[in-house]
C-alpha cells in the first residue's frame, strides 16, 4: 500500500518556475515539475540534515586544487592533502569531519559557557592577587583550613565533560591575551568536580568581591569562598 499523500499548494513566480524547469529537464528522467519540486526539497532537507560536508562541482575542483597547492609549498601540512582528494574522488565525504574533528566541531559553543568562563577567570585572578596580598600568617591559617588548595586557585576543568570550557579559556588566555596569569598554565584539572566548585565559589565571590579595596578581597572574604567552594558535597 503507498504511503499516504496530502495536497499541498505552493504558489511560485515565473523565475523561479524557470529555474525549476531548467533543473527539471537537464535530469535524464525529467521529472515533472511536481515531482521535480520534491525531488530539489528532498535533497536540500538531506543536504541540511546530514552529518558530512557537501561539495558542488565547483567546490570540488577548487578542493583539489588546493589539496595541490598544499602538496606542493607546505612541508607538515595539518590536513594531509592525499587523504582529502582521495576522499574527494571517491565521495566519502564522511571521512573529512571524521578523521577532523577539530575542524568541524559538533556544535557551536553556548554564549552562556563563554560568559561563565570569563566569571571563573575573573574571580580566580581576583582571589590569586588576594593571596599574594595576605600575610605570611594569613596565608598559613588558609593553608591549614584548606589543605588542599595549593598556590593556584584556577587549575583548569574537566577534560572529559567541560571540553567547552577548556576551549573557551584556551582562545581567551592563549589567542586574545586575557587573563595573562594563567598563560602555559594546564587547562585539564582532571576532576570532574572542578566546575562545580568554581560554581560554588563564584556563588560567595559576587556579593564579596567589593569588600576589599577594588583590586584584593580581605582575609575573611578569601576564606569565605574557599570554604563556599570546598563543601563536603560539590553540585555541578
């Protein structure tokens, strides 16, 4: 039994029925313009939805001919050349994002993590200079309520499941020159209960951030969100 159809009326101006009938009739079965109609819609939802890039001819030949130029003037290209015109001739186009993830990421980073990035630097270089600040005492006593924290109030996030946040503190830090501090510094804490910590912190750091002098917190405030941030049980 064929799949149930509905009638659906679309009104088009003659140009545009042009070109419609110019595709229509270069196609060995020149279809209908119904069918051809279909057809072009049927392909473009395919084209929107697939996973692999798509080339038109001519995107093709520039391809390979910068896959030649690649060959040619760099020595270590990134993108092996060889395996995109390979994959360009034999339309496994699948392969490219697959073997270059870097290049085609899966999805765009939310705008909401980059703001959050730039909250944690933020208060994360505030609290670093504040430690510089404090006495030798003071320094100590923090030491000893919190062991656990060493020399570096930001030490990174989770590899593994804050991968948008690492690439955020990568172009803000190492691309635009921003937080200068944590240059070179590794990026990977390793732990996935890193951001939830900043999180916490960040939660005691907003109203306190004004209780210093404008450039440091006081020693009362630093201990404060330490301790905000370092709780028994860290919600992410």
């Amino acid at each position: 039994m064929p799949p149930k159809s509905e009638r659906f009326e679309l009104r088009l101006d003659e140009a545009f029925l042009a070109r419609i009938d110019a595709w229509r009739l270069s196609e060995p079965t020149q279809p209908s313009r119904a069918e051809a109609v279909r057809l072009l819609v049927d392909k473009g939802l395919k084209t929107e939805t697939s996973d692999s890039p798509s080339f038109s001819d001519g995107e093709k030949l520039l391809t390979f001919m910068l896959a030649e130029v690649m060959q040619a003037v760099v020595k270590k290209p990134a993108i092996d050349p060889d395996f995109i015109a390979d994959v360009m001739s034999s339309g496994d186009y699948w392969a490219i994002s697959f073997a270059n993830s870097g290049v085609f990421p899966e999805e765009e980073c939310p705008r909401e993590t980059v703001s959050e990035v730039i909250d944690i630097l933020d208060m994360c270089d505030f609290l670093e200079i504040s430690l510089e600040k404090l006495s030798e005492v003071e320094r100590k006593r923090l030491k000893d309520s919190f062991p656990y924290v060493g020399e570096n109030i930001f030490v990174g996030f989770d590899g593994n499941a804050d991968y948008n946040h690492i690439g955020v503190t990568r172009i803000l830090v190492e691309k635009l020159g921003r937080f200068s501090r944590f240059k070179g510094r590794s990026r990977n804490s390793h732990s996935p209960s890193t951001l939830g910590r900043y999180r916490q912190m960040y939660r005691a750091f907003e109203p306190l951030r004004n209780t210093g002098d404008g450039m440091t917190l006081p020693f009362q405030a630093v201990e404060r969100i330490l301790e905000a941030g370092y709780e028994p049980t860290v919600p992410r």
